[in-house]
C-alpha cells in the first residue's frame, strides 16, 4: 500500500540542539501509528514541521502521493493534516462551536451565521458520540472535554491525517476509552492518525505501525503485532531496562508528619453548591508514601491544592507535627514544610520567560543563599546540575528558556524544583504524566530516596500500576470523599477500581 505520508531525513537544529537528524516517518492510509521515544527525542519538533508550525532545515514530505512544502499551519489544514498540540490552543473564553470554525467562520462578508456553525458543530460532535452544547465556553470544559473539541475542529476540516500529541496523558481511564473509541472509528472511516504517548500499554492496545525516534534519527519502525514494549524500550533508550515498576516492602516507623480531619468544600467555578471536598481525613507518617487513587474529578488534586494553600476551604484541620497549623496561602504551606508538585505543571508552576535553573531552584534559595541573603550561583548551578543528571534532563545549558525544552523535560524541572526543596510533606500530583517510561522509573526512585529521607509523601496518581509501585498505603477517594483505605500488599488493580467507584453515603 502507498504511504499516505513519508517524511524523509528530516533534519533540525535548535540553537544547542540537534533536535532532528535524519528523522522520517512513514503512515499508511487508515492506520493508527505510534510515534515514540523518550523526552527530547524530537517527536514535536517532527510533527510540528508536519503541522507547517516549524521549517526542517532540510529533507521531504510527501502527501497523498504529492511532494509538498508546509510553508504554514494553513497550509498543512488546508492538505488536511489537523494537529492536536501536547499544549492545546484553544481560545478559552470563546465557544465551542467558534473554537471548532475559528478562522474559518461560516457566513457572508461580516455576518457570522451562528445558526449554522451552532448545527454543524452540534453533528459533528454528535458524530463522535458526545453531548455537547455548541454555546457553552471551552473556558469551563475539561482537559478531556477540550481535546475532543480540537477533534471535533480537525472532523470539520475535512481532515486525512490527524496528529495527536500526547492526547491520553490528562485523561481518564473512561476518557481513554472515549478517545480510543473515537480514534478507531476514524480510522474506520478511512483517516490516520499519528499517535504520540508515553504510554506503551495503549500503544500495544490501539496502534496498527510505530516508528521509534532516539536522539532526532529514526530508529526503526514496523508493525505492533510483531513488537514487545521490551522490544520498543530497546528501540527507544539503546539498551534493555526493565518495563516493570518494582516495588519495595518497607516497614514504615515513623511518627505521624501530616493529619487531615474533616476537611471541607463546597462550590467550584460552575457550581456553587458542588461538593468539591467532603470530610476528607487521613494521616501520613515520615518516610512512608501514601498513594492516592481516583478518577479524574473525584477531588485528589482540590484535596492537594486546599492543603498547599492553592484553594480555600470551608472547613477542617490541618495538623503538622502534632501542631494544628493554618494554610491560607501556598506561602503558609511552604512555610509549614509543605511541598507540591501540581498536576497542570505548565499553567501553574512553569515560569516560561525564565532560565530552566532559575525555574529549578526558585523554591530552595534557602539551600542555595550566601549569608541568607544573595543567591549563590555557584551552589546553584551544582544544585541544578545533580537534578539534571538524577532526572536526565535534556537541556543544551541551564540558562536555556524553559520554554523551549521538550514537554517530558518541562515537566521534570518543576518536579526537581520540589524535590530539591525538601520539604517535610510532599505532594505529587500525577508525578510522571508526560514523562517517558525509564524517567518514569528515576522519579520512582527519587521518591523512594526522599521518603527513605524521612519525607512524608502523598503520591496522587491515575495510573494503577504506578500507585501499586510506589505506595506503602494507599486512599481512594470518589466525589469529593475518602472512600476507602488498603495497605499497598493488600491491594491490587481490582481492588482499587472497585473501591475509586464505590459511593459512600454521606455522613
Ligand atoms: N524552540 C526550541 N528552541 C530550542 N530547542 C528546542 C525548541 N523546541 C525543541 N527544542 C529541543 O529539541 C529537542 C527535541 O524536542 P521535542 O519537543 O521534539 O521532543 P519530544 O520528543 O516531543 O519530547 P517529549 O516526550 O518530552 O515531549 C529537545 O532537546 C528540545 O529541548
Ligand atoms: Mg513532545
């Protein structure tokens, strides 16, 4: 079968990087294909120049049996490549149908004619088996609610090819579902999709063909059915390293760090009277790690952002050390030895105008003050340099912009910026999301060290196996409440699903 896309000896360097060097990419007509490799491999930077968002600096693309030259997103749109960037980009105080026809509003002359984009809007998202209301602003959508806007955009195009950067990572188990639904019923119809993730289960799950990238060169590519995930890391990182995540049995002797009674909260940005957190209680002990398990929405990160000092609450007690403390901002938590690692790492805690080693060390100066008072560079950039290494961060220096590193390092700086913090309770909400699978096993360690530290860790995570890996305990909470708590050998898969869907009836 002729290829409907084949990128050849793509070629692209940044200043300090060579991010592309003979990449390529070949993708069949109505196939899903895996585009994969570790953080800073040059996936985006592949699919951006495909998208016309970037120019290679050399090399070619056909499409559709045509060579071709993106000179613009417009340009790749209008051949009907529609990209859904690891960053969206939607406009957020618009509606859902104007994000689905921006710049391409249906009308005459002036006059946008709502009527009409409101009714393809609402079939085209009908066509994706979604309830949607074409008004409504993407201001208050989910992440996951979002996403299948832009696909919904990519559907009105008339797209042949739709690129997916990462689409699963803030998802659901139930919104994968949905996703993998959609994405097999696209291919049905005869589109491709390219499909970018860290996730190498999904891959085995969903994807017709890979093609592996390491260091910007292509470094092979074929069929899922005739790969492992042992076969792809091998592919990805040069060498074999265990997949598994490896769990250690630890006696937990500490005394009690952190104790949460009967915190409160009721109304988020939609509802006044939603219950967001109901009497949620737990304690946890220094250098024990207790996971938390849940479904998207089911309060984990308004529980971690109200102990941070992030959100306000209603009522409740949050007692360190013994010591009842009050947090009324994430000052007062730093203050109290509260650490957190925030799940949405790009809108909350990157400063992208700033030097990733500025962005690393913002929140230890104390380790790194010269008589309490300048920060010494010295000590700082030795800082950096250890979490550099610890988390193999790819940077071309520390003074890079952090806008500019690939989103898996992104994510590992505002994770070193906590961990090298020290704090005497850690929060880490979805620790590894975006994060490719031999980091994922380095952040593993790391928590493991600042726990065996005498760190009391709280791990929010959605993906089981990870909760099952680093926990000694582990909560599940649902609708705003704690529904149940298991030691982590007690627990399995199972268990946990069953107890993150249990209700429990209010008290
Ligand atoms: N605008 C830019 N300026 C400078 N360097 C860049 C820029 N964009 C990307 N890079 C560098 O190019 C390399 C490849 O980055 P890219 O974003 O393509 O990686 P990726 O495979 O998508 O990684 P991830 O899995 O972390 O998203 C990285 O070293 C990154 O820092
Ligand atoms: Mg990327």
């Amino acid at each position: 079968m002729e290829p409907l896309l084949r990128m050849m000896s793509i070629r692209k360097r940044f200043p300090g990087v060579q991010a592309l060097d003979d990449a390529g990419l070949e993708v069949l007509p109505g196939e899903i294909h895996a585009l994969l490799g570790e953080n800073g491999a040059g996936k985006s930077t592949l699919i951006k120049i495909l998208a016309g968002a970037q120019q290679p600096d050399s090399g070619t693309i056909e499409f559709a049996g045509q060579n071709v030259v993106m000179l613009s997103p417009h340009d790749a749109q209008r051949r009907g490549i529609a990209t859904i960037y690891q960053e969206f980009t939607l406009a957020p105080n618009m509606t859902i149908a104007e994000n689905v026809f921006i710049g391409r509003e249906p009308g005459t002359g002036f006059f946008v004619d709502w009527g009409k984009m409101a009714a393809e809007t609402k079939a085209i998202t009908q066509r994706l088996g979604l309830q949607m209301q074409p008004m409504a602003a993407v201001r208050n959508l989910s992440v996951a609610e979002q996403q299948m806007v832009e696909i919904a955009r990519a559907l009105s195009m008339k797209s042949r090819l739709i690129v997916m950067d990462e689409p699963t990572s803030a998802l659901s188990l139930s919104e994968v579902d949905k996703l993998f639904r959609i994405a097999r019923e696209l291919k049905a119809q005869g589109l491709s999709i390219i499909f970018v993730t860290h996730r190498l289960e999904e891959v085995m799950e969903i994807c017709d063909r890979y093609t592996v990238l390491r260091d910007g060169r292509l470094m092979g590519s074929g069929s899922i059915s005739e790969i492992t995930i042992d076969g792809i890391i091998r592919l990805m990182v040069g060498r074999q390293v265990k997949a598994l995540f490896a769990h250690r049995d630890r006696e937990i002797a500490g005394d009690v760090v952190l104790k949460v009674e009967g915190l409160n909260r009721r109304g988020n940005t939609q509802d006044q009277n939603a219950t967001v957190l109901a009497d949620v209680g737990f304690e946890v002990r220094a250098g024990e790690i207790l996971g938390v398990a849940g479904l998207v929405g089911a309060g984990r990160t308004e529980m971690a952002r109200a102990l941070f000092g992030a959100d306000a609450f209603d009522s409740g007690r949050i007692i360190i050390d013994g010591q009842e403390v009050h947090i009324r901002s994430p000052k007062d938590a730093i203050g109290h030895g509260i650490g957190l690692v925030p799940e949405d790492r790009k809108q909350q805690a990157l400063f992208l105008a700033l030097a990733v080693r500025v962005n690393l060390s913002m929140a230890s100066h104390k380790r790194i003050l010269r008589w309490g008072v300048f920060i010494d560079e010295t000590a700082e950039r030795t800082m950096v340099e250890e979490y550099r290494k610890k988390l193999n961060i790819r940077m071309a220096s520390q003074d890079q912009l952090i806008a500019n590193l690939s989103g898996g390092n992104q994510q590992k700086v505002t994770l070193a910026r906590w961990l090298a913090l020290r704090p005497k309770v850690l929060i880490v909400d979805e620790p590894t999301r975006g994060i490719d699978i031999v980091a994922k096993v380095e952040v593993h360690n790391l928590l493991f060290e600042m726990a065996q530290s005498g760190i009391a860790v709280v791990a929010i995570s959605s993906e089981l196996p990870e909760v099952l890996a680093i926990s000694d305990r582990i909560i599940t909470m649902r609708e705003g409440r704690v529904t149940g708590q298991i030691k982590r050998e007690d627990a399995t898969e199972e268990i946990l699903m069953s107890m993150m869907t249990l209700s429990v009836k209010p008290t």
